[in-house]
C-alpha cells in the first residue's frame, strides 16, 4: 500500500514539474539597437552628459518601466554611439524632455457577438522628444537643436508577454530610427561650428 502512495506521489510531483515547465515563457532574445553603421559625431567639446527631464511615474497608465527598452534608455544608447567629445573645454548636453509610453484601454464589445471576435484591446502611445545643446566653458548654451518622434500601435486581446515586448521594442526603434534622420539633418546644418573634420 505505501509503495503504491509512494508511485503516485511520485508520478504527481512528476506531473506538476512538467506543468511548471510548460508554463514558463521561452527566453526572449530582441535584438540590440545599434547604430554603429552611422559614423559617430566629432565634436569639439570636453564632454558629452545626458539629463533627463522627463520621469515616469512608474504607475499605470505608464509603462516605459517594463519595457525591454524603455525611450529614454535607447536616447542613451544612441549618445554613446553618435556623438563623440574631442576637445577639451566645453560640453554637448541632451536632454530628454519626454520619454513617455502610456497604454489606453480600448473598447471591447462584450455582448454576445463580441465572444466570437477578437478586438484590439489595447493601445500604446509613445512620445520622445530631445533637445541637444552645445555648451561653452561658462556652460552657456551657445546653439540647441530639437527632435521629435511619435508612435502608437493597438494590439489584440490576448497578446502575450513576448509579443507585447516585441511591440514595444519595434515602436522605439522605428522612434529612434526616425530620430536619428532628423538629427543627420539638423547637426551639421547647426551644430556645424563645432564638429571636428
């Protein structure tokens, strides 16, 4: 009789592990956000600082938080990659004015045709905006360009966690990536004084 007991506990934890298993979400690989095929800005400064002005709430209906990269964290990674400080007085400054996403929940029909549908649930707003300005050694702004971006995407009941990640990382990368242009135009037109040939 115990060996019996023994056998179908046994085989219950056996059956919870293999639940437990099943139940755990595939690591996610995204890729990274590289703009390294861009030649990086020479600028004759001391240094390059990042100051955000924006701060998330971390509260719903914010959530830059969860994000695999938040807006604010690529505008980072960005700095690092374009805008190289080459001389030794002075600064580049930019500052993140708003680095929001927020979700808005959506309309579902929930009367007895809406069970045989499926119907975007919920929409996410994203909005970055930056300012770069060029410093002198007083920390004086001497010239301040700005660059905008938007991106809103809905998505269907039931998405899930992954997918959602995806989502979020495809609206700031196409936000950086539409970034990214508008500043190849206003930096050398004028922030143009202060690049090293």
């Amino acid at each position: 009789m115990s060996l019996r007991i023994a056998r179908l506990t046994a085989a219950f934890v056996a059956l919870l592990a293999l639940g437990g298993c099943a139940a755990a979400p595939p690591q996610q690989h995204l890729p990274d956000l590289s703009f390294s095929q861009f030649p990086p800005y020479r600028l004759n400064v001391g240094r390059v600082e990042v100051v955000s002005e924006f701060q998330s709430s971390n509260r719903p209906p914010h959530i830059e938080g969860m994000m695999p990269m938040s807006p604010e964290a690529a505008v980072k990674h960005w700095v690092q990659q374009r805008l190289a400080p080459m001389g030794t007085t002075g600064a580049v400054r930019i500052i993140i004015k708003d680095g929001s996403v927020v979700e808005v929940p959506l309309h579902i029909d929930k009367s007895l045709t809406g069970l045989f549908k499926k119907e975007q649930s919920e929409q996410y707003d994203a909005h970055l905006e930056l300012v770069i300005q060029v410093l002198d050694e007083r920390n004086l702004p001497q010239s301040e360009i700005v660059a905008r971006s938007a991106r809103s995407r809905s998505v269907a009941e039931g998405t899930t966690l992954n997918d959602r990640d995806k989502i979020w990382y495809g609206m700031v990368e196409d936000m950086m990536v539409d970034l990214n242009r508008q500043l190849d135009g206003l930096i050398p037109q004028y922030l143009g004084p202060h690049l090293m040939r």
